[in-house]
C-alpha cells in the first residue's frame, strides 16, 4: 500500500503532517514514509509546544549557516544560493526516510511525538513524501 | 510481530540492549526498532570499548550544550530545565528508529555493532522501545 | 530477498552505488540497507554535482576534527588512531541503514538522489552492506 503526500513549504522550518500520515494508515504493519529531495528532511519531534520546533530550526541555522557566512568559504557549491549546500548537509544530518510501526491502524508514536517535513531551503517549495505500508 | 522493550535510564549515556533484541528475534525478515520518546535515541555502535560510549556522549554534550549555557541563549523552551531543549535537539540529530535485516534468527550486525538506546535527559526514565518484526 | 553489497573504499568521502542497488531491486516492496560498520555510514544525496560530495566531506572533517586536534583532546578512545573516534563519531550523526520504497523494480528516489556509502576511516577498507527486499 502506497501513496504521496504533497507538502507545500514557505521557507525553513519544520512543517507537521502527522494527521495525514494517521488519517491514510489503516492495518497493521511498518509504515515508512521517504522525502524525495536532499534539502528537506523528515523529523519526529515534540508536537505539544511550537517553541521547540523553531529553537530545532535556529539550533541548525546555526551549525550549519549560508555560505555567505565566512566560516562557511571553504564550501564550492555555492551557485544556486547561500542555502543551497547547508540544506544538502542538513539533509545529511537529520532523516531522508522514517519507519513507524502500526497496529490495527494505529501509529506506534508516543504521546507527544508528531511527524514533520523539515525544510531546509529559503524559497517556497513543494515536497513530496512516499509512505509505503506493508 | 511486535513486542516493547522497557529501558531503565540513569542519567545521559548509551545503554545496551542488544541482547534482548536479539533473543527477542526468530524467523527471518525485517527488524524495526521504534523509540517513543523526543529526549532519547537509538543508535547503533561499537560494543567492544566503553571508552566509545563514553566519548559519544561527551562529543554530543559539547555540540548541543545545555540551556544555561551562554552559547545557547537564542533557545526559548527552557521551562523544563537545562537539559530539555538540547535533548530535543540531540534526539533530531540521531535517530528514533533502527532497522536492521534478520536471517534465520540472527541479527545483519557487524562484528562490533550493539544496539544502544541514548539517553539524553539528566534525570532517570522508563524509555520504551517498540520492536516490530515481519 | 537479501543480498550483499561490497564496497571498496581508500579514504574518507562518498561512494555511489546507486546502480547496483536499482539493478537488484525487483519487484515492489521496502528496500532496506544496512551497513556492517561502525566507522562507515549510508547516506542519500544529490547526484548532479561532485562538489556537493566533496562539500559534504569537507563539513563533516570540520564539525568532528581527528583527535590530534587540541579541540578533541577530551577524547579518550584514541589507540587505533587520530581518525578512528571521529569516524564513531560520524556514524552516530549519519545513518547505519536506510529504507526506500520499490515501485514495479524502480526504486522511490528523486530526481538528485543517489545513495552512498559514507567512509569516515583514512585508510582504504572493504565495507559491507546488506539489502533486504520485502
């Protein structure tokens, strides 16, 4: 069983989409969900306060900044933008696929686990997610 | 096949359980191991010299300090103490879940890979680990 | 359906082995890899650009510097080598196994994605990887 959840992003930050992911897995099985790009990640992550999922955001702005920052000059990949290669090496970091088991239709997430697309680049996007469940 | 492994945690710190999982484990096909929480991770490791854990948990608590330290004082969920948001960010930065094929009863691991779950908060917790195999 | 990858390396950097993998993927299902390595790791990035692997090398030797580097000196597992900490240090923050749908024999990925084995070890080394289809 398989389907595509289209996101649609307007610059970085982490972007939930747990309800569709819970609303489309029925059964019981491993549910993997894959993100189709390498400047965009999958998370999970603490879905109660929104404070966490901007201190995420600026914690890795920070480890990893545009290459229009002089710690960064070393970088070469540096012609589609300041923030194009430090979303490659976020990608890098965080998760391109994320498996959660279900049962009877039910994700195995904790109480205050939620699943978000984290994305990386400055401009509007849209990012697609494979969920496959067998 | 499911079942769900109870860790006792004392403080931050790799914690081994490669022994459960394996015994846990017949049959062939595909182990999925899923951690419930935002604070801790699972990561897979050298088993052979502590001095390896040791030094992964050192590494980590330079490159995310906690709350009170100056460096990180852009973060703002800080009301659950100093180790909370940094867990967050610890626990994006290394996984939620593991697979890891199995044939005949026994696990795909290398000579020198356990399987660990890594705390990330100071005070002690009951982690639960959500193992799914099929 | 299991198979097993080998891959040579001779220092640190990214390997493809997108081909292989898509040659030997059959079928529809969830393709899992699984590296046997604690100094090596998997990783899916951009396959248009050598500079983005050359980048992403280059980022990874800055955030974890050999342990002759006076920055590492709090380190202590240090007898196979001033690459061989760091190199455990990689495989925590990258990945040990990744998951990727199989569409009709076609695997899921994007346009940009290719998948590497990340060697994180100078010396040249023969790297394992098993794949799992189901």
């Amino acid at each position: 069983m398989q389907t595509r959840f289209d996101i649609t992003t307007s610059g970085p930050g982490l972007y939930e989409f747990t309800r569709q992911v819970a609303d489309w897995a029925t059964g019981t099985g491993l549910l993997t969900l894959f993100v189709q790009h390498t400047s965009a990640s999958l998370v999970i992550q603490e879905n109660a306060d929104p404070e966490v999922q901007a201190d995420l955001q600026n914690y890795f702005a920070r480890l990893v900044p545009p290459t229009s920052d002089p710690s960064m000059a070393y970088l070469t990949h540096t012609y589609e933008g300041p923030d194009d290669m430090p979303a490659h090496i976020k990608a890098a970091l965080l998760l391109t696929h994320l498996s959660i088991p279900v049962t009877g239709g039910v994700l195995a997430l904790g109480r205050w686990q939620g699943v978000y697309l984290f994305e990386h680049r400055d401009r509007p996007h849209l990012r697609r997610v494979i969920a496959h469940l067998a």
